[in-house]
C-alpha cells in the first residue's frame, strides 16, 4: 500500500492512495480525527460484510467511538470504547461473534493498535444491550504483580 500527502496550501493537503484522493483541511477534521475515523470505519465495514456474506441486512446501524488520550505529547490513544448500535434478524450470538471477528481477527487498523491501546466494546443489538464495557481479549492488559511464592513480586506472567 502506498499513500501520498502533498500540502497545497494553508491548513489544505490532498491525500492520495491508489484507488482516489481527497482533500484534508485540518481546520475541519484534523489528521488525528481521520484516523479515529479509520479505526471504527474498519471495523464498521466489517460488520456489515460479515452479516452480509451470511446472507443477512444490517439496519441502522451506527459506532460511536470515545477514546482517551494520553496528556502529555505525544498525545497518544490510552482507551478506546467501541459502542455498537444496530438492528438485524439474526439472533445476539452471531452479533456478537461479527463484531469480535472484526476486532480480533478481520479490521486492521483495531489490530494495529490493540498492543497499546486499552480497547472496549459495548454492543447494542435490536434494542437491547448484549455486550457492556468488554474488554477484547488481546487488548491493553493492565499491569498485574503476582508473588513468587517466596516472597518476591513477580509482574506478568505470559
């Protein structure tokens, strides 16, 4: 993959990939809001085909994304919860399995990040909450200090 960024005036600068381009104006959307955006629009895209590849329509569906930044520069992503919001006529197994196969295996961009960045996910399917706060299981892991058994610490075992 090979992608181009060319200033061309201002706060304006045309991106360019293989397939198209487009214009980033940082005053409308900054570089860090596109690639948020290219987080959840990965995985958004995965659920939709998967459900689609099993024959069935996604409806209304919608991913919001609320992540927590580090404060001090680099201001990197520390956290992002992933709430999913959609209808189908499948049942809340196979919604579930959809949006874990993208976060796990399928959106490239989730698995780009998920080494560093603490990732959740909240799954809002025909109405009803099936999934609240989980953590995927290849996620950010919060530091756990075991002891040795003679008493000395010992910090994530693998």
């Amino acid at each position: 993959m090979e992608v181009k960024i060319e200033h061309i005036r201002d706060t304006k600068y045309k991106a360019t990939t293989s397939k198209s381009s487009f214009i980033i104006d940082t005053t409308k959307i900054t570089p860090v809001e596109y690639f948020a955006a290219g987080i959840i629009g990965c995985t958004s895209v995965d659920i939709i085909e998967l459900a689609k590849r099993d024959g069935f329509v996604v409806k209304n569906f919608q991913l919001k994304a609320n992540i927590e930044r580090s404060n001090s520069i680099p201001a990197k992503f520390n956290k992002i919860e992933l709430i999913y919001k959609f209808d189908g006529s499948f049942d809340d197994i196979k919604a579930k399995r959809y949006v874990l196969s993208s976060l796990e295996s399928y959106c490239t961009t989730i698995n780009s990040i998920r080494d560093s960045v603490k990732v959740l996910y909240t799954i809002i399917f025909n109405g009803k909450n099936i999934a609240n706060k989980e953590s995927i299981a290849s996620g950010k892991k919060e530091e756990t200090i075991f002891d040795d058994g003679f008493g000395a610490p010992v910090c994530c075992p693998s």
